[in-house]
C-alpha cells in the first residue's frame, strides 16, 4: 500500500489546521498539526482483513499511530499514544473512546524507535498487535462500532493520523484473511 517513494494512492486529509505530509527516505513523515494524517483513495474491505505497517514517534506526546479502519457498515480508530502519550484503544465503542472504554492501556512508547502494528478485522473481532503482543481483542458481538465526533471522519474509509506530533509510517501492507478466520 505504500511504495517507499511517494503517496500513491493516499491523500493528505483535509483536517482543519493539518501540518505536511512528505516521504522521505522510504518514510511518510506525517507532520505536526492539530490533525494531521493520509486517506486512502480505492476501495477497502469491511471485513476480514488484517493490517500492517510500522511507526515511530518523532516528536511531540500524542498519539502519531492512529489508524481509522472500516468495520462491517461503520468504521471504527486504534489510536496508540493518545491523551498525553501513552492510552492504546478503541474509538470508539458503545459511544466511549480508547481512554474510556474496556480495550483502554498504558504503554510507554519511546520517541524515534520504530513500532510494528497489526491490525485484524473479522466479523465478530478486532484485534491488535503492537511487535509481538496482543494489545486489543474485542469482541465487537453486538457493540455499537464507530468514531470519536469530529473531523476523524474525513480519514475513512482508511487512513493514518497524528495529533500535534510528528510521525513516521512504513511498510504499509494488508491482506484478506481467509474466510474460516472470519467467523
């Protein structure tokens, strides 16, 4: 989904105040702004998919590796190093947002090093890797899925978002996951 060289098939999303958005050095640097981020311009599925790149924290102490993805008929974000630098969650679930609802976390994220996420979507699940770890397994069975009131929206049906911080995404893949794992 993401060349090494340029944006293509992604668009700067038009928040209101949004900083730059480069690539450099086989890098989306994703600027400073009150929001700042990249929509993809094809189509995506709306389940049965898993998700993948890698992201750093440059500068700046909020979330640099929120992702909006489609769930089903709604969409749904994973923000990571949100409220201040550390919340990991869902926004949002039954109305509350990743620093409100049961798939809330701490964890310390160090700026400059690089993180490898993964995001699974199935009917019934979501569910996210920050390395190695399972981080959110929610089941998603009768939960009202969708996204935080504001301009989060203009990132659908897939995108990449920072607030005021400066990050760097790469190695921006997805994949269908077989039918079986659906269910």
């Amino acid at each position: 989904m993401f060349d090494g060289t340029s944006l293509k098939g992604w668009r700067q999303t038009a928040f209101t105040g949004r900083g730059d958005v480069q690539v450099k050095n086989g890098v989306i640097v994703i600027g400073t702004g009150h929001l700042t981020g990249i929509t993809w311009d094809g189509e995506f599925p709306k389940t049965g998919y898993e998700i993948r790149f890698e992201a750093a924290r440059f500068e700046g102490n909020d979330f640099f590796a929120g992702i909006t993805f489609p769930v089903q008929d709604s969409f749904c974000s994973w923000i990571n190093g949100g409220w201040g630098g550390s919340v990991v969650g869902l926004s949002s679930l039954d109305g509350d947002d990743a620093s409100e609802n049961d798939t809330s976390t701490a964890r310390d994220f160090v700026k400059g090093r690089w993180y490898a996420f993964r995001l699974e979507v199935t009917e019934n699940r979501i569910r996210g890797w920050i390395d190695a770890e399972l981080v959110i397994d929610a089941d998603i069975t009768g939960r009202r899925v969708g996204l935080r009131p504001g301009e989060i929206d203009l990132s659908t049906p897939l995108g990449f978002a920072t607030y005021s911080t400066v990050a760097g995404l790469r190695k921006i893949e997805y994949r269908r996951l077989k039918a079986e794992a659906s269910k």
